[in-house]
C-alpha cells in the first residue's frame, strides 16, 4: 500500500530536549515537505527536500533542521524545542513539486505528529 | 508574500444542505487544488484544477478555477456526515520558488445532528 509514514503520532517533551520525528514514504518520490498546522494558521511549510540531499527552507524553517540521506526518509529535527513549535506536523511526498494535466503527481500527506512542548 | 483568503473560517450546516467555500487571492494563480482532512488524518485531495474557467466534479463535489485566476470555489451538494472535516485550498503559481504550494487556513465543516 502507498503510504506516508510518520513516528511517533504523538509526543510530550520538554524545552531543549532534543527530538527527531521520522518520515517515511514507500512510493520512490522524489519530493518531500514537512508543515506545521495550527488553529487558524492553516498549513505553513517548514521544510522541503526536491531529492536526496537537496533540501530547502520553507516558510517557516527557525528551530527546525532536515536532513535527506536516502531518498524514502526525511527526518525533521528539533534540537532544543521551544513550546511555540507546540504543532500538529505533516510529512508530504510526491513525484514532483509542481502539478500538472498529465496527473499522477498528487502530494500524499502522512497521518501527522502531534508535538507538545512544555 | 502571496497569501490564499479562505472562507468561511467555519460551518454549520443541517444534514443534507449544499455548502459553498471559496478562496481568493490577489495574485494569479496557475492550479487550485482543495484538500479534504478527516479528524485525527493528514489532508487528502479531493480536486485538482488546472485552467481557467474549469469546472471538475467529484462526486458529490464540485471545484471551479476561476476566470481571473485568483480564485477557487468548492461545492459540496447534500452534505452528509462524513463530510466533517476541515476542507484546504492551496494554490500553485510560477511566482512561487520551486514550484510550491500554499495552503489557506481552512474552512471547518460541522454538520449539526
């Protein structure tokens, strides 16, 4: 089954604890993208990585690191958390960035961590 | 920064009743896609428009790209519960790096029992 995969679904840590969430993703893309989701703010990206080892800041990428060694993983890093980076994150993948007619380029989200920082 | 103006924030509506949320923005957009996220799920796409003017249905949705290009509606004929859930526009344009999307902040849908 094609599937975004994300550990752990959910997390309680405190300030400075240095953390890792991983992403995972079974389909070959090359793309991938991690957001945050917070009440009334939508989706904001955070990071994105177009291949392995090409990674991009997002809009909103402070306190956060990435890294894309292989091309299925893209862990997101939080050295010393902070508790306004208390989120729902969401690990995406597709084939490209953009979309286009020809189709089969859909941004398939995993089922999201949510991350609570005291 | 290019910004997508989702509305409304939020819905509540009698089982069976049409519902309608729009985006707008102030800058052109290339592809309009809506998202639909389920509570406790990631965002899943419902409809993905690529040209002016484009009406796609999905069932019991319809998307239609706007005309001038910065704008996006979504109907949703006789609701029913499982469409709660927060429903996301997102744009892509060549103004954006990378080929990127955006996302609106949503339109929470609550069906009233």
């Amino acid at each position: 089954e094609a599937q975004v995969t994300q550990n752990p679904r959910y997390l309680i840590t405190v300030t400075g604890k240095k953390l890792t969430v991983t992403c995972s993703q079974n389909m070959n893309h090359e793309y991938m993208s991690w957001y945050r989701q917070d009440p009334g703010l939508g989706l904001r990206q955070i990071y994105y990585s177009m291949n392995v080892e090409v990674t991009d800041k997002g809009d909103v990428p402070e306190g956060y690191k990435v890294s894309r060694k292989e091309k299925r993983n893209f862990p997101l890093i939080l050295e010393s958390p902070s508790p306004n980076q208390t989120s729902l994150y969401f690990c995406a993948s597709s084939s490209y960035p953009y979309y286009h007619r020809l189709g089969d380029n859909e941004q398939f989200f995993g089922p999201g961590t949510r991350l609570t920082v005291l | 920064g290019q910004q997508l103006n989702q509305s409304p924030q939020s819905m509540f509506i009698q089982e069976g009743e049409d519902v309608s949320m729009n985006c707008t923005s102030s800058s052109i957009f290339n592809t309009w896609l809506w998202y639909k996220q389920d509570p406790g799920e990631g965002p899943v796409l419902l409809i993905a428009l690529y040209k002016a003017g484009e009406l796609t249905s999905n069932g019991r949705l319809t998307a239609q790209f706007g005309i001038t290009r910065k704008d996006s509606f979504l109907n949703i004929s006789a609701s029913i519960p499982s469409d709660v859930g927060i429903y996301f526009c997102a744009g892509q344009s060549d103004g954006l790096p990378d080929d990127k999307i955006i996302f609106g902040k949503g339109t929470r849908l609550h069906i009233l029992p």
